[in-house]
C-alpha cells in the first residue's frame, strides 16, 4: 500500500546512466535505481544511443526505485538529462534515428567555417554563445548536409529530458534552459527566427518546441507509461530542467555571486546574472526564469580523466577494491602533494578550452616518479581546467564563493586540491544525487510543495564542509598553474601536427 507522505520522483539521464531517485520533501532519498544506457559509436567522432532503449532503461530504473521505497505516493516528477546533442521526432512523434549525445563531434567542421564566415561571432552576438560541435545547431545543419532525407522528415527538435517527458506525458515541449541552447535570442530569452536563419535552418522554425518554466505542470502521466514504470497514472510532470543547471540547483549553488562547479564528464562552472553579458568564455543561456540568466563556462575536460587513469592502470585493483579503490587513490595522491614533483597533465582526453585538436599529455615525467605522482598531476590538469573558467566568470560577474560537486568531490584530499588550485574557498555540500535533487525541486515547486525551486528545505550549512586554500600549497600551486597555462599556449601550434597523425594511422 502506498504510504501517506508523498515523495518527488527525479530522473537525472547522464551520458551513460539514467537514475531514477525518489525524495521525501525534506529532501531524504528514499531510494535511487540506475541503468547503464549503451552508446554506439558507428564512426569516428559520432556517439549515439537508441532512444527507444533509454526510455526503456528509464522506465525500469524508475520501477526499481519504486519497488525499493515501498511504493509511496509520488506528487511530482521532473527530468534532467545532458544538454545539447539531439534527438528528434518525426511529424508523427516518432523517433528519427538514434539520439545523438553531447560527446559527438561530426559537425567540428561545420564549426570551423562558421568561425572563419563570422557566423559564429554573430551567434554569440544573437544568441549568447559560439556554436559547437555538440550544439543543436551544429548537428542540424550537419544532417541537413550529409543526411538531406533525415532532415526533410524532422518534426520537433528536443533534448534528451524533453524526450523522456514525451514518454511520460505524450506532450512535446522543453523549458527555458533548455531552449536557450542555440537559437534563443539572449535579449528577449525566446526564439528568434533570425538564428535559425543564420545557420541557414530556418525552414525548422515550426520543428522547435513550446517553451514552459522548469517547474510549470506540462502533463500527466499517461496509462501507458503508467503500465511500464508502476507511477501512477495522472501523477503530474513538470518541464524539468538541463542538468548543468540541475545539478548547481541541488547543491545550492544556483544564483548570484557563487559559482557552481561540477567535475563530471565535463568541466562545468556557473553563475547567475540578472542581465545578459556574452563573451566567447562562456554561455550566457537562460536561467530559471525570465530575467535570470546562467552564465555557464565549461569544456570536456574534467574528472572522466581521473576515471580513464583508473581504468587504464588500476583496472585489476578497482575490481577488487570497489568503491574504496578511492580512498586508496587519493591517500596516494597526498603522499605526493608532501614531496616535490616535477609532473603536468593536461586535462584534454575528450575535448579542450583551446579547440578540437588539443590533446591531453604527461609532462615533466621522471623516471623515479610513481602512480601517486602521476596521478596527483591528473587531479591538479582537472582543477587548473576549471580554474581557466573559474578565472572567466569572476572577472565577468566577480562571485568569489564556490560551491563544488562531482563524484571527486567528495575525497577530501580533492577538494582541497580545488581549493589550492582555484585560490579560494571551495564548500562542498553533502548532496548525494545532485542533479536528481534539483529536478526534484522542481517538481515540488510545481505542486506547491515549495515556494520556487531554489527553496530548498535542507539545512544547507549543516550539510556543507568549506575548504580554504593554504597559502603555501596556493602559492606554489600558482606557479603549476602558470606552466600549466604556458604549456598549453606552447603546445598549441604543434596539436594540429598530433592530431594529423592520427588521420595518417588511418585512425
């Protein structure tokens, strides 16, 4: 039977998990379900996933989760999911072809030419930001080159959250941070016909979708999906929300003067504004209402880098050790920090601030250095990353207060790292399943549960710990951090020569 307190369903889809996470409205987590979602890489520089099988994954995460709370009364569910990439519906609501992720890179090319028309430059003029390889515009006007049929038979343009909400509800549709992804005017914060036009995709204009706040009720659930998660049918859905801002929200760190910095796939780094500025540095996208905008600075680089070291040369030992293979790791990487290392990363396995074609690499290596050196060079290349966009928006909005999640944060050998490298305070709050957290206050918002989403119940104080840099360790880290700059700079003009070997492999 279902218990009498309702509890708030959120649904955070990653780039390779989908959670389902139910919270009581003080915030407690009931329980969290997860399934793996597989991508498909069918040729280089393209990662997708069947759209169908992320619904289907989604639907059992949240009946496992279900299950494991005893079933209780849901009031609300909202979604969060990556932003950018693309999935999209025929004009009968079909999916049209497989979801394509915000790790893709096919369109580099089509970027490329914008920034050498000033196609770009305009965009971030209009729209608040440069396109790039994973933007909604970049992916549509490569379909619409190299896969015209695809193209002709687009109905509605969504990302990922939307697609699930579409799975929910039957209703089609996005929210205001959503739709400020590549063609929303950064002024007015709604679509502007004229930069669908500027990528020369103006006929989409009628593929784009009703815009809704993040905790407006926009449908029910439908008795279909009803039938495949155990949720009740009519149990509300609100808009919900892109992650980046999901995940500042459940930290509390969504709102002026403090910046939001989450270490996951990507370096993410934000902060809230009450008037638009644009700078090629970052996103200037739209905030949680109108008047509000998220200024976001960010690059693929970020802590999948430490999960890369450990897969590579810790496979064996992670198996073994599980989660404590952690607590091994960063007990090494202290033992580093107390002597003198020579060893630099560069953070660019994925992706980079400085373009495409940078690459990640060890420097300064000597040979009587260990794994712990290396791979306290690995979490130093991580924050001397965030710092570049750190860096970024306090001289555009000067906050001073930052607020850190992402799984590394919760080593405290790590954040202190942060703190160090980042030259300040670093709080990091005790929020397990932040980006599920925060589409949760949305959907409680959205049922009056809560005045608005950023009235969050918990005592936030008692929940967070602050770590302040020590004088000695930042100032030496400020030396790293200007070779870690100046390497780069110096490395710039010989990664268009690496990355050409790779095309002469035949890779």
């Amino acid at each position: 039977m279902p218990t009498a307190s309702p509890c708030l369903l959120g649904i955070d889809n990653g780039l390779t998990v989908t959670k389902a996470v139910i919270f009581a409205p003080d915030g407690t987590i009931r329980a969290v379900a997860r399934r793996r979602v597989p991508q498909s890489l069918p040729r280089p520089r393209h990662v997708e996933r069947d759209m169908a099988g992320l619904w289907q994954a989604t639907a059992e995460a949240i009946a496992e989760a279900l299950t494991l709370a005893g079933h209780p009364d849901i009031a609300a569910i909202a979604a969060t999911a990556h932003g950018d990439g693309l999935y999209l519906l025929d004009r009968d609501g079909v999916p049209l072809g497989p979801g394509i992720l915000s790790l893709d890179s096919r369109s580099g090319a089509i970027v490329a030419e914008w920034e050498r028309a000033g196609i770009a430059e305009t965009a971030l003029t209009r729209s608040g930001q440069r396109p790039h390889a994973s933007a909604p515009s970049a992916l549509l006007a490569w379909i619409a080159r190299h896969d015209p049929a695809r193209f002709a038979r687009i109905g509605h343009i969504l990302a990922c959250k939307d697609w699930l909400r579409y799975c929910l509800t039957d209703t089609i549709g996005t929210d205001l941070t959503e739709a400020s992804t590549a063609f929303a005017d950064v002024k007015t914060q709604g679509y502007a016909p004229e930069i669908l036009d500027l990528f020369g995709l103006g006929a989409l204009a009628p593929c784009l979708p009703q815009v809704a706040l993040p905790d407006a009720v926009v449908g029910r659930v439908t008795a279909r999906a009803a039938a495949q998660t155990g949720l009740r049918p009519g149990t509300p859905v609100v808009a919900g929300l892109h992650d980046v801002t999901a995940s500042a929200l459940g930290i509390g760190g969504h709102g002026p003067g403090r910046i939001a910095v989450v270490a996951g796939t990507y370096s993410i780094n934000e902060t809230v504004s009450h008037r638009p500025s644009t700078d090629p540095r970052w996103f200037c996208r739209n905030g949680l209402r109108r008047g509000e905008w998220n200024n976001m600075a960010i690059s693929p680089a970020s802590a999948t880098n430490y999960d890369w070291f450990l897969d590579r040369f810790c496979a064996a030992e992670r198996a073994e050790a599980g989660a404590a293979i952690h607590d091994r790791m960063a007990a090494e990487v202290a033992a580093a920090r107390a002597r003198p290392s020579t060893a630099l990363f560069h953070p660019y396995l994925y992706g980079s601030p400085h373009g495409p074609q940078a690459s990640a690499g060890f420097l300064g290596l000597r040979g009587w250095q260990d794994r712990g050196d290396l791979l306290r060079a690995v979490i130093e290349g991580i924050a001397f990353n965030h710092r570049i966009h750190v860096d970024a928006l306090r001289a555009g909005f000067g906050a001073s207060r930052v607020l850190l999640t992402g799984g590394i944060s919760r080593s405290p050998v790590f954040a202190r790292i942060f703190a160090d490298a980042l030259a300040l305070p670093v709080t990091v709050t005790a929020t397990e399943e932040a980006a599920a957290w925060g589409a949760a206050l949305c959907a409680g918002a959205g049922v009056g549960l809560f005045a608005a989403p950023e009235a969050d119940p918990r005592d936030l104080a008692a929940l967070s710990q602050t770590y302040d840099p020590d004088p000695a360790r930042a100032a030496a880290m400020e030396t790293r951090f200007g070779l870690h700059c100046d390497l780069s700079a110096a490395l710039a003009p010989l990664w268009p020569r690496i990355e050409a070997l790779g095309a002469e492999d035949g890779a």
